[in-house]
C-alpha cells in the first residue's frame, strides 16, 4: 500500500468514526428525551421524590472531587495515545496553514487553466514545501488532471495532495532515518547547528532516552567558546543522569572530544553525544574546526562518527533550508534533527528537506517534554499532515 493510500485509507476511516459518534449521539439525545418523560410522569409521587433526594445524597461526589475527576479524563483524552497522534496533534498548526492557503486557492476558483496553476505554484511556495518541490507539483498536476478530467475543486485539491504524497514518497525510497546505532560498540554521534535551534536541548532528551534503554552515555561539551553552552550541557547531564565531559571555556574543543573518547572507550560506555560550537567567525573556521574535531574521533575509533546531525528549527521555516544548505556544503552531515515542529505551521520544510536536499531528518521535536524528541517516520508525518486535508468528492 502507497502512502496516498494509507491517508485515503486514515481518512475514510476517520469519517466513519464520526457517523458513527454522531449516530451515538443522536442515540443517546433520544433516550435522554424519553429518560426525561418517564421521569416528570414519576415525579408526581411525593414518595418518589424523597427516595430521589436520598439516592441523589448518597451517590453525588464533592463538587471539589466531581472537578478533579474530570479533569484527569480530560487529560487523558488530550494525551496521544501514540506515536501517530503526536504526529497528528505537533502538525496541527501546519495543517491549518495547508488548509487556509487550499481554500484561499479555491475561493475564486473557476477553471483548471494556466492562471490557476500559477495560483497553485504560489500557493506551495507558501507553504514551505520549496521552490522545486513546488514548480514539479504544478507541472505533474498539468498532466494529471487532464488525465482523471478532475474539474471540481475537492478533486483537484486531493489531486494536488496525492503529487505531494508519491513526490515525497518518491524521493525517499532510499532513505535512512533510523539512526546509525553500533551493536555491541560504542555509537559516536556528532551534533552541529547554529545556537538558538535547540541543539544542547536535543542533546540532553536523546540521552535520556538512552538512559531509559539501560545504555552507558556520555555527553561531550565541545561548544567550549560560550561558557552558557556547556553550563547548559551540564544541566541536562544532570536531569538525564549522564556525566558530561567538559573542559573550561575557551580550550580547545578537539581536547575535550579526545578526553571524551579516551573515556567512552575506558569506561565501556555505549553511546558518546558530543556538542559544538553553534558559530564561528566564518564558514573556513567552522569547516576547519569540525574537521580537527572528526581526525580525533577517528583516530581512536576509524569507524565514528557514525552520525553527523545538524539540529534545525522548523519554525524558522526557509531559513531552516539555508542553514540545512551551508551546513551540507561545510561538513559531511548525515542527517536532520528538526526541533519544534509542533509549534510551527511550517512544516511543509520537510518536503523540501527531502525532496531538494536529499538530507533525511533523523529525529523530530513533537513537544516540550523530555519523551517529546521522536525517531522520524516518514509515513507518520504524511499522514498527519495530509489527512485532514483530503475532500469528499
């Protein structure tokens, strides 16, 4: 099954489940109803009404009580109850903005003709899903509607959905987005990006996730030029329970990875995440400084990094895509952790990450807990952005 399916198939049912809860309440009204005229012909006996009052004081919580039970369920239903529902609810201002920029499309629509693809190519282009993605999808719909002679506006809307879908489907077939874990050896991951993404945050959440699988981790503070860098490291060490290797500011960050990897190897450990500098003075600096910090790890471990993750802010939206660019031309990087997704309405970046980029994004931010950094998934994320967006035709 192709991923347009799985979201035709998340939506047919999804409308289901409404008819159905609809039914249930129309069900329920009517019974209510009658509930309520069996009650007023039963009222009438004086003796009833006692017995009622009786039962009524004996079965009643406290009104402070009745409140708080209600609360937790509210809570309860708020929760996701998985993965795919973090997905649906940290994409929710992003399909929002899918949405309102389809029926801005839309609301003067006419005719499939050369003015309206035009409106559809701006429309992409504001949504975040990038210039390419969006010049391709308005050519392939060229095509497509007048093969499935799609002339209403639902039709061509989801026609609109499903190029994006096999598009971004299409570009990732030989993508990677599980992280490259060693078994029985020490995994080395590399973490670059400028300050302000979520970086250090990033860090510390994925160390508490491994903390929670049992493995040995190490931390590494190799943003040694802002002593807020790794006084912010060491915070998160301490609330993932993981010892942080740090030197003092301004020393040499190649020192602090090689004391680091000296004591991965001693101490056995399973995993080492170490942290950079956010910013140099220019891109030479930078690109030098990353490649000393990469000839250290590979001389005590020829295999590591085994993963060079840039950190980006999805809420940053093109810009994300520039900082995505430079990095890629400076390091080898060897995917994504996009922070924030769930407080952005750009989050049509993806698509544009994978589809003109050809980076795959390794981790995502769907909340500000510490369990709220997600391995991605590819079809999680298509289908929680595109489901709501389908039309009944």
């Amino acid at each position: 099954m192709g991923l347009f399916d799985k979201i035709k198939h998340a939506f047919v049912k999804d409308k289901e489940e409404e008819k159905q809860t609809e039914d249930t309440t129309q069900e329920t009204i009517e019974e209510e109803k009658a509930d309520e005229t069996a009650e007023t012909d039963v009222a009438k006996s004086p003796e009833t009404e006692e017995e009622s009052e009786e039962t009524a004081e004996s079965t009643d919580f406290p009104v402070d009580e009745q409140e708080e039970i209600e609360e937790i369920e509210k809570e309860t239903e708020e929760e996701p109850a998985d993965t795919q529902k973090k997905y649906e609810k940290g994409l929710s201002k992003t399909r929002k903005t899918f949405k309102d920029r389809m029926n801005e499309l839309f609301a003067n629509f006419r005719s499939v003709d050369e003015d309206f693809f035009e409106e559809v190519e701006n429309t992409l282009i504001g949504a975040d899903v990038g210039f390419d993605t969006s010049m391709r999808i308005a050519d392939e719909l060229r095509e497509e509607v007048k093969i499935k002679n799609a002339k209403k506006p639902a039709a061509v809307q989801n026609t609109i959905i499903e190029k994006l879908v096999d598009l971004y489907e299409e570009e990732g077939e030989m993508e990677v987005n599980e992280l490259n874990e060693q078994q029985n050896d020490l995994s080395v991951f590399l973490f670059v990006g400028v300050n302000g993404t979520g970086k250090t945050t990033s860090i510390g959440k994925l160390a508490h996730q491994y903390r929670q699988e049992g493995k040995k981790v190490l931390l590494a503070a190799a943003d040694t030029f802002r002593a807020g860098a790794i006084d912010q490291l060491v915070q998160w060490g301490e609330r993932a329970d993981v010892e942080v290797v740090r030197g003092n500011t301004g020393s040499d960050p190649a020192s602090v990875v090689f004391d680091a990897m000296t004591r991965a190897k001693e101490e056995q450990a399973d995993v080492l995440l170490i942290d950079t500098a956010g910013r140099l003075q220019n891109k030479v600096n930078l690109m030098n400084e990353l490649d000393k910090i990469k000839r250290i790890i590979k001389r005590e471990n020829p295999t590591a990094p085994h993963e060079v993750l840039l950190v980006v802010d999805a809420t940053t939206g093109q810009n994300a895509m520039n900082q995505a660019q430079q990095f890629k031309e400076t390091t080898d990087v060897t995917g994504l952790v996009l922070t924030k997704l769930d407080g952005t309405a750009k989050g049509g970046i993806v698509l544009a990450i994978r589809n003109e980029l050809h980076l795959p994004v390794k981790l995502v931010g769907l909340g500000e807990g510490i369990d709220d950094l997600e391995v991605f998934d590819p079809n999680d994320f298509v289908v929680g952005l595109f489901k709501g967006l389908l039309q009944e035709e």
